[in-house]
C-alpha cells in the first residue's frame, strides 16, 4: 500500500506565539493545581519579547524543597521566522523527603517556526549530581527517560515532545516530572512535581483588520530596589499572568501559588492571579485582571491583612473605552491603625521609620487606554532588613491595555 504524501504546508506570514517557563510545577490528579508556576516567565503576542525571573528558594511541605531558581524566556521574529526560547535553572533540589536529590538542573528548549508553516523543537537538560534513592542512574540521563521508586513513584527526566502544524504547534518539556503513586505528605495518588516546566505555542497569525491589541498583567508582589542608576530587582513578580495580546477568547488564564516567603521583609499565604480577555474584528474588547493576595505581613506586623484584592477592567464598545479600578481588603492594619474594607484611592499614609505607605493607587491614561491599581505599595525612607532607602515594595497589582493603532 502506497504511503500517501504529506500535505504541503502553506506560506506563513507571520506567526503568533506564546511560552512560559518555571522552576517548579504541582497538580494534584484531577487537574487541580496545589502550586502553580514559580519563578514563572511568561511571554505571548505577535512582537518579540522577554523576560527573566528569580526567586531565592521555594518550599511545598516535605514534598518540595529547591533553593535559588532562575528563568528566562524569550522570543526572536524576523517575518516569518520565529525562536522561543526557554531557559530554566534550579540548584539545591529535594522531592519526596530526600527520595530524590539534584545539586543543579539546568533545561533550555527552543521551538522555530519557519515561513514554509513547518515547526521544530531542540532541547537539553543537564542534572547535575542527581540521586534517586535506590536507583541506578546513566551518568549521562538519555532523552525521555523513565524509572519508577517501586510503589512510591513514577519518575521522567530529561523530557520533551513537539507537533502540531501551523494551525496550532505545541511543544512540552521539563527537567524532571515526579507521579506519586500512593499518598504521601497529605498529597494523593496521581499528584504530579514538575521541575523546569517549559510551554510554547505557535499558531499562525490571520490578519483581523480591526481586532485591537491586548495588554496587560496581575501578580501579587514585587520588590525593587535603586542602587546607582540602576534598578535591581529584588524579588520579581510572584503568581505573574500577563494578558495575550489576542485575548483569551473569554477564557479565565490562572496562577495560584501557595505560600512565599520574602526573607525578613515579608511572608504571604495564598496567592490567586486571573486574566480573563476577548476581542472581535469590530474593534470591540474587555480585559479583567484581578488579583487576591492573603495572609500578608511586612517587616514583622507593622503591616498586615488578612486579605488584598484588586480587579482591574478595560472595556472598549463601538470606540468607546472605559475602565474601573477596584480595591477591597480585610483586616489590613498600617503601623497598627485599623483601616477600612473599602480604602479610598490613592490614601498615602507617612509611617515614621518606614516611609510612605500607598494604598489603592490608581493611574487611569485614557490617551493610551490604560489603567492599573497597586493595591500596596512601599516606598522606604529608611533602610529595611538589608532594603536600602528608595526600595520599592509592593503587593496586588493589577492593570489593562487596549492598542487600537
């Protein structure tokens, strides 16, 4: 029997794209997410883009313990030629209570898109010191490689994967995928522990003459510090989601984070980040973004809540914008006064031996239509547990863009 051809992929244009990349990754069976992406990077639209990120170390009970973790993802386009690429590093790694140990994990994938519509993945990781208590590894760990801790575990290592045409091509990898097969440390059976979790996409990019362009972002907290002329990202955006530049198609994009802790300037309990978005060739769009951050305490209870969330809106009709910033919160106390549910915008309150403290802050461009809320915002006159003067610390940012030219 004659094999038939494979069809011809048409010329592309142009390519639209999206990608993000972690340190570590927890879904529990049933697809529900213990802890999202840490570290997260996360980039998606038609233009080239990138972004890093770090975080000094990440804890989920027993299960998970990593220490200093760094991404990077980016992309590179020339007409209709397209690299993503994504980078993650994590040192210091201990799953299931010491069943597997990793001194380094480094993966980097790429993912091309050509203008013939055809796409193509490379990727590589190295796992430097690993141990699996038990097991006798290769020293050199092959591609999509897989050994099981007998009735504790199911383990994948170096892994990734690529299809799709230029309709829609995905491509998945990570460092290290862990399936428990029985319960262990209040996680069920089927819990599944990614390290360096890598996601791109591609799809080609159909011209809509009046769709606009999206922007936006959420996360629950950032702290920067000025040191000379340069800004020096302390700790980058946590529970980070950024709105594609095509919308969701009304879909709730999420990033749920557990806990993190900021050492000696802040701990935070539960973390939600949504962004829900749509566009239509009319010319007509609405973003929301919205965060909720819980349990936050700076700088040992001299600031504190039980909860801050802020909703961000941006709304286009027949050429219209509008938009609406909102802010509630509970129990929040500043240098021990009690402040209501319902903050006023732009309240600042001076904090003597600390510096201003900023609450709803509001920022509305309707030139440009856009807006964004900072639910917290610090900004230090005095040096903070090793944070010089000027350093900036904040928590619940929310905002949205709407480009129509």
């Amino acid at each position: 029997m004659a094999i038939p051809a494979t069809p011809a992929h048409a010329a592309v244009d142009e390519w639209n794209y999206s990608a993000n990349t972690g340190a570590t990754y927890i879904k529990a069976l049933g697809g529900v997410v213990q802890s999202d992406l840490t570290a997260q990077t996360a980039i998606a639209g038609g233009a080239q883009g990138s972004q890093k990120n770090s975080t000094a170390a990440a804890n989920v009970g027993t299960l998970v313990s990593v220490g200093a973790a760094e991404t990077k993802t980016t992309s590179v386009k020339s007409g209709g030629n397209i690299e993503l690429t994504s980078n993650a590093r994590v040192a210091g790694v201990n799953l299931l209570n010491g069943l597997i140990k990793i001194d380094a994990v480094e993966t980097t994938v790429t993912t091309t898109g050509k203008p013939d519509g055809t796409s193509s993945h490379v990727a590589n990781t190295k796992l430097a010191g690993i141990k699996i208590l038990g097991i006798n590894l290769p020293l050199d760990i092959p591609k999509n490689y897989g050994v099981n801790i007998p009735g504790v575990a199911a383990i994948s290592l170096n892994f990734s994967a690529h299809a799709g045409t230029q309709e829609l091509s995905a491509t998945r990898g990570w460092a290290v995928a862990v399936q428990l097969l029985k319960a262990q440390n209040g996680f069920d059976a089927g819990t599944t522990i990614v390290l360096n979790p890598v996601n791109h996409y591609l799809q080609e990019a159909v011209p809509a003459d009046n769709a606009p362009r999206l922007g936006g972002f959420t996360y629950a907290s950032r702290i920067s510090a000025k040191v000379g002329t340069q800004i020096n990202v302390v700790s980058d955006p946590t529970a980070f989601v950024a709105t594609p530049f095509n919308g969701s198609n009304g879909n709730e994009l999420r990033n749920t984070t557990a806990t993190i802790s900021l050492p000696g300037i802040a701990t935070v309990g539960a973390i939600t980040s949504t962004s829900t978005s749509k566009r239509d060739p009319n010319g007509d769009a609405e973003i929301v973004n919205a965060n909720r951050t819980a349990k936050i305490n700076v700088l040992g209870g001299l600031i504190k809540a039980d909860a801050i969330q802020v909703e961000a809106t941006g709304k286009l009709v027949n050429g219209v914008w509008t938009q609406s910033l909102k802010m509630t919160t509970l129990n929040l106390v500043v240098a021990g006064i009690q402040l209501p549910v319902n903050v006023s915008p732009n309240t600042a309150i001076d904090v003597l031996g600390l510096g201003k403290v900023e609450l709803n802050k509001q920022a509305v461009a309707p030139g440009s239509k856009a807006n964004r809320i900072d639910g917290l915002k610090i900004t230090l006159d005095t040096a903070q547990a090793g944070l010089p003067v000027g350093a900036v610390i904040e928590f619940a940012i929310a905002g949205t863009l709407i480009t129509t030219s």
